[in-house]
C-alpha cells in the first residue's frame, strides 16, 4: 500500500513540474514577419528551445492557418538553428 501511495505521489509530482513551466507568454519573442509567396506572414516565436508553441499572428487572407502556423513553425526552426 505504502508502493502505491509513493507512486501516485510521484506522477503527481512529476505532472505538477510540468505546469511549472509557466505561461508561454513570458518566452515570446517580438513579432516576426515572414515573406511567402502569397504574402507576409506575422508569426509570434517563443525561445529557440520551444518551437512547437510558435505560431502565426497575422496572416494573407488566401492562406489557411494551417499553412501560415507550418510557415512560422519553419521560421522557429531556422531560428533555433541559427539562421
């Protein structure tokens, strides 16, 4: 009994810590414009670390936002590259 109630304690643990990495927010970058072929797309990155949260902010009204999130998903990626 005491097994479990140690694990439970610990997966409780191991998710809280994981919300405590704050609000995305506090990681943004300045807006980012970004040239295409349809028009510029404003995308919001967050720190070179973290680009599954960048995204798109503003985008051409021809392009889906699918398309404009993978555009600024691209662009997070160049910038955690160094590009």
């Amino acid at each position: 009994m005491l097994l479990s109630k140690t694990g439970l304690l610990l997966a409780a643990a191991t998710v809280l810590s994981g919300c405590m990495m704050g609000d995305p927010r506090s990681y943004e970058s300045t807006p980012v414009e970004v040239d295409t072929a349809k028009g510029v797309v404003t995308c919001q990155l967050y720190t070179r670390e973290r680009v599954l949260w960048d995204r798109s902010i503003n985008r051409p009204g021809n392009m889906s936002v699918e398309e404009a999130d993978n555009v600024c998903l691209a662009a997070g990626q160049r910038w955690k590259d160094g590009a």
